[in-house]
C-alpha cells in the first residue's frame, strides 16, 4: 500500500543536535576524570533514553542507589539541560534539506513529529524555527514512540504499513518494527533529499 502518514523524528533527522544533547550532560557535572568516566559510560549504554532515565542512572552511580532525594536532584539538573539544550537546539544548522522536505512533503502527506525530547521543549524549539506549521501534531517525552504510532494511526485512520517512520536512531527502528509501519533510516550518506527520491518506492 502507499505511504499516507510521515511521522519524522527530530535531533539527528532535521536538526543537527545530537552532539549538543551529549554534550550537554558534562556540562552539569564538574570536569573531572571520575564524573566524565561515568557519563561517557552510561551515555554509551542508554543514550536513546530519556533525559530523566540518563541523569538518574549518572547520580546513582556518582553517588550509590542509596542516594537521598535523588528525584529532586534529577528534576533540577534536567531543569538545567533543557535550558542548555534548548537555547542551542534553536539556531544549530538543520539537516542537509529539512526544511525543503517538509516544505515538499507537507504538501503531500500530514506530517507528525514524534522525539524523546520533552514535549513542552520540542515544541518551543520547533516554534522557534518556524516549523510548527509543517507537522500536523508534535509528541515528545514522557510518550513512548511505539504509542505515539499507534495514536497516529488511529487519528488518521490508517493502518501500519502506510506509516513511514523517518529517523536515524534504533529507537525510531524499534519503534516502527514494533508497530508493523515503514521505516527510512537516515545515516550520513542516506540524506534527507534521498527520501523525496524514494518516497515513491518506500
């Protein structure tokens, strides 16, 4: 069946922010050997997770499992990434072509937007770039990908196969083998101008 719905991920997709979201958790802890062995090491083993579950998993280790208010702790140091990661999330470069392709493939299709970003943030960040008009709906953390698929599908009243996921991480994979959509990988040389190529054959 054709693709009817595009559901597109975002950092790494249309901005080019993923190094300033892993960056940005060094910046919440002192710069020392101890604290950037820590975080190199859980960012390695959860970077797709959440903000919340990467902080929480930082502090436990940091300070052992028997860490008093650790839910406080993680509430205020996400506080702090989010600000970091959202003033820069405004004004990094997009993707080679992600304005053109939504601008083209809006046209065409609804577009959503689904991210682990917290969605109070995704949506000031695409705001802010002027690209909320592009997309029909726009889902962040704490939704799951996989629901907000099948939310998706139910809202337009289609089924899985004429969902295309486009995203260049496994949780954006995972989330469409999950529920049986179309997924297009973005990887360095698969660009988002290959998608209009493809979109016909996808």
């Amino acid at each position: 069946m054709p693709v009817k719905i595009i559901v597109f991920d975002f950092d790494g997709t249309l901005i080019d922010s993923n190094q300033i979201k892993y960056n940005a958790f060094f910046k919440l802890f002192p710069h020392d050997d101890f604290h950037h062995g820590i975080i190199t090491e859980v960012l390695h083993e959860h970077l797709e997770e959440s903000r919340y579950v990467i902080l929480r998993k930082i502090l436990i280790k940091i300070k052992g499992p028997g860490i008093v208010n650790i839910d406080d702790k993680v509430d205020e140091l996400a506080e702090k990434y989010n600000t970091i990661v959202v003033s820069e999330a405004k004004t990094c470069k997009e993707k080679p072509g992600a304005k053109k392709t939504l601008d083209f493939l809006g046209g065409r299709f609804p577009l959503y937007l689904s991210s682990t970003t917290p969605e109070a943030a995704l949506k000031e960040i695409v705001k802010d770039r002027k690209w909320d008009t592009c997309f029909c709906d726009i889902f962040g953390y704490p939704r799951e990908k996989a629901d907000t698929l099948l939310e998706v599908m139910r809202k337009e009243q289609v089924n899985a196969d004429e969902v295309l996921v486009v995203g260049d991480g496994e949780s954006d994979r995972l989330s469409a083998s999950e529920t049986g959509c179309r997924f297009f990988y973005i990887e360095p040389n698969n660009m988002l101008e290959n998608l209009l190529i493809d979109i016909k054959n996808v």
